[in-house]
C-alpha cells in the first residue's frame, strides 16, 4: 500500500525523511531515517562545506606558496608594512628621542641599514648641537656600543622599540 499526499502524488525521500529500498520479494520498502542524520539538514551541510574548504585550502596552501615564493617573504618578514605609518625615520628628534642621530650604513652593495645613534646620558651634555661627524667619531672612543636589533616586523620608530631605557 502506497501513500499519497493530498494533491495526488507520491510521497518522496525528501519529503518525510524515508527511503525507498528493495525487499526481499521485489517490493518498494520505505526505511525511515532520522532527522538529525539527514544529509540535507541545514547544519550539517555547512559543517560539510565547511570542513571541505579548510580542506581546500590547507591542501592548496604548500602550491601557492611553492609557485610564488615572494608571498612567503612578505608573510615572514612583512616588510611592506611600515608601522607606524608615515613616519620620517630619518628625523628621530621628531620621536622624542633626544640627542640621536639617523644614518645609513651599507654592509654590501644593494643594502643599506638604517641606524640611529643615541649617546649615553653621560655624554648628552656634550652631545648638544653636535653633527653626525661627531656622533660618528664618538662611536671610536672605546666606550661599549650596544647594537640593538628590533626584529623583522615594522619600523624602528614603534614606541616599544624606540623608548628603551
């Protein structure tokens, strides 16, 4: 005995949640499943979707990165990102930080390194009105120089790199 609906029709697997299978004589039987497994209900089919684009995308990761390898530069070094932004790191007064002076080294040609030279507080005294040729012979005096590098992310000029004490 087969069900119909109100407007004459059969009734579907999508309509109440029952399939149809054969049994044991070649009959139509209709096998119940239960709401909370259907594949059709709406949060299962977002967790499905979502669990296929993280696979996607974890899967397609190591390609994107083995094809353009300069992404990978910029997601470690994020040197196209300059915070804090508009800064002129070649005037550090502008920063507060008295007494220091900007200047470019090159340790091998194509690379220039930006450095600031700040005189110890026994030395500021006589470090007022002073040019970069006396910052620069100041560093030969036999005094210890601490060289600090600040990472590979930003600029010198964020305020926990440039206010050490």
């Amino acid at each position: 005995m087969k069900k119909r609906s109100s407007h004459g029709r059969k009734h579907t697997p999508a309509d109440n949640g029952a399939s149809k299978t054969t049994g044991g004589k070649g009959r139509e039987v209709e096998a119940k499943v239960p709401r909370c497994i259907q594949s059709n209900s709406g949060w299962f089919m977002r967790i499905k979707k979502a669990l296929l684009a993280l696979c996607i995308v974890y899967s397609s990761v190591p390609f994107v990165l083995r094809l353009f390898p300069g992404i990978l530069a910029h997601m470690v070094y994020s040197h196209t990102f300059r915070v804090p932004f508009f800064v002129d790191l070649s005037r550090p007064a502008d920063l507060s930080l008295n007494h220091t002076v900007n200047f470019y080294l090159t340790p091998e040609e194509g690379v220039t390194v930006g450095v600031w030279h700040t005189v110890p507080d026994s030395r500021w005294k006589e470090a007022q009105g002073k040019d970069l040729a006396w910052y620069q012979e100041s560093l030969k005096d036999g005094a210890p120089v601490i060289i600090y590098l600040h990472g590979n992310g930003g600029t010198r000029s964020m305020k926990n790199r440039s206010h050490i004490n």
